[in-house]
C-alpha cells in the first residue's frame, strides 16, 4: 500500500469520526462531506482523491509529486 493509499484511509475515517460521512472510498466521502468542509480543504481533498488511482498503478505512482500530497494530507488532518 503506498503512502497516498494510507493518508486517504486515514482522512477517510477522520471524516467518518468528524462529519458522519459514511463511504466506501476517499473520494465519494469527500464528496458526501460537500460544503461541510471549508473550500481550501476540498481542494486539497480533490488532490488526494485525483492522485488515488494514480497511486494503485506501479509506473505512474512515481510521476506523483508526494511532498504535495503529503502537505494537502497534512492540512486536511487539522
């Protein structure tokens, strides 16, 4: 599992804790979050959640920029 994989389930469950957001992935508890989350915050959630399936595939999880990743995880875990 890579390290985007592993901050999405973490920022998943924060928001299942947080908000009640009940999903199966990252991306569609972003969604059911909606204006619950401030905009900065969403955008930096629709960069996780657009690096996702990236991060599933072998040779394109290294054109990830992971320092950019790790920061927009950063912010939404505060």
């Amino acid at each position: 599992m890579s390290q985007v994989q592993e901050q999405t389930l973490e920022l998943q469950k924060l928001l299942r804790d947080k908000l009640g957001v009940r999903a199966n992935s990252f991306s569609t508890a972003l969604r059911k979050a909606g204006r619950r989350l401030p905009r900065r915050m969403r955008r930096y959630g629709q960069e996780l959640a657009l690096a996702e399936p990236l991060a599933e595939h072998p040779k394109l999880r290294n054109t990830l920029d992971n320092s950019r990743l790790s920061t927009a995880a950063e912010r939404l875990r505060e």
